[in-house]
C-alpha cells in the first residue's frame, strides 16, 4: 500500500479483474475517485503506471503463497 490509501474493504472471491475477469488481488484507487481492480499479472503490468498517475495500489497479492493447510486451521 502506498500514500494515504483510505481504508477499504479486503478482496473477496467476488471480486473480478477488470481487464481479464481473474479473480482480484490488486486494488488501485484513482485520484479522481473511484477504483479499478485487477488480477496479480495485471496488477503487475499497471501497477507503476497508476502509481505515477497518484493511485493509492492495495496490493494482496501475498494470499497468493498462503498454504491450504492454514487456510483450514482458520476454520475450525
């Protein structure tokens, strides 16, 4: 995260890259307002560019590397 990203929700399963339909794991909030979402790859690709245009990015890409077994400790 960067800047003064103002608090928002996490990413869910619902929520969709706007340029391929993946699953999202990279927010960019514009300067203008609103926010585009994206999948790691083009989150990736994007990233610097919005950044250089004064995106806030919330980036969490790091789910990605959390092993199942955690996942199912959490739910019981």
């Amino acid at each position: 995260m960067t800047g003064a990203l103002a608090p928002t929700k996490p990413l869910t399963v619902a929520d969709r890259c706007d340029r391929c339909g993946a699953q999202a794991y990279v927010r960019a909030v514009l300067v203008g307002g609103g926010d585009l979402l994206f999948c790691a790859h083009h989150g990736r690709k994007y990233g610097e560019a919005l950044r250089s245009n004064g995106a806030d990015i919330q980036d969490e890409t790091d789910r990605l590397t959390e092993s199942p077994a955690s996942a199912r400790d959490d739910e019981r």
